[in-house]
C-alpha cells in the first residue's frame, strides 16, 4: 500500500473566499496567486466568471504549494466555537451540498498529519505523546476509509437510530459525510492545517512512525480518542453501533489499581465514583502537563475530570425543549436507566409535566442538556428547591470527564508520558489486545 491522498472537509458556505500563495491549475488554466471567491448560483459554483458543478484546484506540488480559506468555522456547536483564516497546503476542491458551496481539501495523509498532530494538541508536547497521536490518528482515519469503502459495497443500511413513541436512541458517528473521508472538526479529528504552528519535533515523529498503524485481528483497529475519560474507560458498543472492539473496553485509567475496581453499571458505586476524585492518569492539574493537550480555546475549560454545572428549572426546561423539540413541560425528574463501564450514561429517562422519554446514546443526551454538548454523559442529578406540587427549581450536573471515553484518554497518555512510558506502553495501555504494525 501507498501513502494515500486523503479528502477532508473544511467549511461550507453560500460563498467561499480564498487566496492562493503559489499558481494552481484549473482545468487548462493556470491560476496566479491571490485572492479569488466562489459563489452558490442556481445550483451551481459560480467562479472565474462560469457556473460549474464542482470545481478542482490543484496544486503543481502537493507537498508544498497552499491556500488560504477565509472565516472557517471551528469548534462547531462547542463552547469555543470561532471563526479563524486557515491556510492548507495540497488541492482544493469544491462542490455543491446542502444548498451550500463545501470546500475541500485533498492532502497526502502523512502531511494531513502533520496538522493533525499540532491541531489536536500543542506541538510542543512530549515526544513519547506525540508518537501516540501521530499513531491513532493515522489508524483511525485509515480505519473510517475502509469502513466506509465496507458500506458502500454492502446491501444492508447502517443504522444510527432507534425511535419509537417512549424512546430516542442514536448516535453519531460516519453518516454526516458522504462526499469526503473525514471532516477538519471536532466531529473527527482537529485538523486546521498548517495554520497550526508545527516543530521539527513533529516532523519527525511523523517520519519515525510513518506509515504505522494500530492492527487487532488482521484489522486496523478503530482507534478512538478524547480529552478525559474521567478515571475509567467506557466500551465502544455503550457509544456507537453495538459492535464489540475487543481493543476498545472499560477499564481503569491506571496502570497500579490502589483501589477495589468499582462496578459503574451500578448506580451506588457511580454516584460515589463520580462525586469523588480517585487515583487516575487523567486526574491531575498540572499546567505544564495540560498545556500539552490543551489548546488556548480548550483551556478555557478548567474543571473537566470532575465538574458540576446547574441549572433552574425554567432554564433545563427551556433548554431541552430547544435542543431537542420536545415539550416536556416542567421538569420533575432526570433518571438514569443504563450506565456503561466508565459511569457515562447510555439511556437516561427525562420525566416532565407533559411527556417522559428515554433517550439516548451518550452524545445524544448530552446534545440534549446543554447549549453545546455537556462534558461527559458520566453524571448524576440532584435536585432542590422544589414547590408544593414536587416540581424541582433546581438541578445540580456532578459529572466526570470530557468526552465519550472510548479508547484513549489524551491528557491520561500526557501524563504516562511524563511519566516515562513509551508510546508502545501507552498504546497498550488504552487499547489492549492491540499491536503496531507499519501499513506502508
């Protein structure tokens, strides 16, 4: 196998605006450097004065020639949600979806990781770190390619959704993009292109572990990651399709358990899990350590292994009105029905004054009870101020973690690496059963 070119999608909009830094070729014409826009007209991209169905701008070097897109918005639906201007190197392409003009960049996967590395995390991390990363990324998407290639040749529809009248079930996953391999978002993975400032040291640990993937079974392993599980692990099928990973399982994020491992399907021993701060990997504040992981916008955040937030009851119930469509009138009661291995909630039944629903899966519910996305789905409710008719005023969120908790915890594998570990050491660690092999 050779390295593959890979498309990723960046923005979309009624109109795009870029700038080109070195000549590109359209068609037979050579395009000068500066700056250019495309347009949605009647269905079609309006640029260079004609109406195209989609337009490919390619770079003479793929390695080295680069663009600018202007006002590409990142953080999509999250707290730090912003626009910034990126400059990406390769070919640009553009087409028409959803009533809007997407650009799209097709990258060489090792110079795709290049951004990837400096985009999800500081490149000034620790060496052993970034070698981790550069490892799961390069697998993860060579894994989503695949699947999707899967899909694409069999008969049967891949589902995200369970409903009937008492239940939502669903989950997010690959369905939103049909059109590229991977999008530049937090959906995927952070890709910002060379924007993001890289180091001589990235380039070299993506040279040192070029072309190497993590393989279970003859298979590239679906290598998930996220910012803190929290102290535990959760398990793939309790997140997405119920489709075991044998890579992919609960377990402590710790490698010497000081403590009885606790049952966190149990609802006693994840209401003490979660109000408490056990001994884990991911369970430090040290700046210079968080730094590594955390971005400027992402350390806007400081209290995600363990986090409470509060609402009033006009505020919950608005709120999940909102964001889910769904009048439950006032709020009486948020009741967890299933938790996973990591304490993250699976099914949670929202009880109101007009309607009680079960919904679920993890990211679902946490779409559901904030303005963006709750940290983690690994939370229990408390409530006071009730009124004579038993309705709570308040809610009070203890939760743990952020994010799904599947596969590997960033700031976890931070600190093993300060630690000393190796990155084959941290790898094993967050996907047991799984090696590294070198795919090209």
């Amino acid at each position: 196998m050779k390295e593959p070119e890979i498309s990723v999608g960046i923005m979309s909009a009624e109109s795009i605006n870029f700038s080109l830094f070195n000549p590109y070729k359209f068609n037979d014409i050579t395009l000068r450097k500066g700056d250019y826009s495309a347009s949605l007209s009647e269905g079609k991209i309006l640029f260079n004065g004609k109406l195209h169905n989609e337009v490919l701008i390619k770079a003479k070097d793929i390695h080295t020639d680069s663009f600018e897109l202007k006002d590409a918005v990142i953080g999509i639906n999250f707290h730090w949600e912003r626009k910034e201007n990126q400059q990406f190197q390769g070919h640009l392409k553009l087409i028409v979806e959803n009533d809007k003009i997407t650009a799209i960049n097709i990258v060489l996967l090792e110079d795709y990781l290049l951004s990837v590395i400096s985009s999800e995390m500081s490149a000034t991390s620790s060496e052993e770190l970034l070698k981790a990363h550069a490892v799961i990324s390069r697998s993860w998407l060579l894994a989503q390619i695949e699947k999707n290639r899967s899909l694409e040749t069999t008969d049967k529809s891949y589902q995200t959704s369970f409903e009937d009248g008492n239940e939502i079930i669903r989950w997010w996953d690959r369905e939103d993009h049909i059109n590229f391999d991977v999008c530049a978002d937090d959906h995927c993975q952070r890709y910002q292109g060379v924007t993001k400032q890289s180091t001589p040291l990235v380039t070299d640990v993506i040279g040192e572990t070029f072309g190497q993937v993590m393989m279970y079974d003859g298979a590239i392993c679906d290598t998930r990651f996220y910012k803190c599980c929290g102290g535990f692990m959760e398990t793939f099928e309790n997140v997405w399709e119920p489709t075991p990973h044998p890579y992919l399982v609960g377990k402590a994020d710790s490698k010497n358990v000081s403590f009885e491992t606790p049952d966190l399907t149990n609802e006693d021993e994840a209401t003490e899990w979660i109000k408490t701060s056990p001994v884990a990997f991911c369970n430090t504040t040290d700046a210079r350590i968080l730094k590594q992981v955390l971005n400027d916008y992402d350390q806007e955040t400081s209290d995600f292994y363990r986090w409470t937030v509060e609402y009033s009851q006009e505020e919950l119930s608005a709120l999940i009105k909102k964001r889910s469509g769904i009048d439950y009138g006032d709020i009486i009661e948020i009741v967890p029905i299933e938790r996973g291995t990591s304490g993250r909630i699976i099914r949670l039944k929202i009880i109101g004054t007009e309607r009680i629903m079960t919904i679920g899966k993890e990211l679902e519910i946490r779409r559901t009870l904030s303005e963006s996305h709750l940290y983690s789905s690994a939370f229990v409710v408390e409530t006071s101020d009730e009124n004579e008719e038993g309705i709570p005023g308040k809610f009070t969120f203890f939760g743990a973690g952020w994010g799904h908790g599947v596969g590997l915890c960033q700031i976890g594998a931070a600190v093993m690496a300060d630690k000393g570990y190796k990155y084959e050491e941290i790898l094993e660690h967050y996907y047991p059963g799984a090696g590294i092999e070198s795919r090209y």
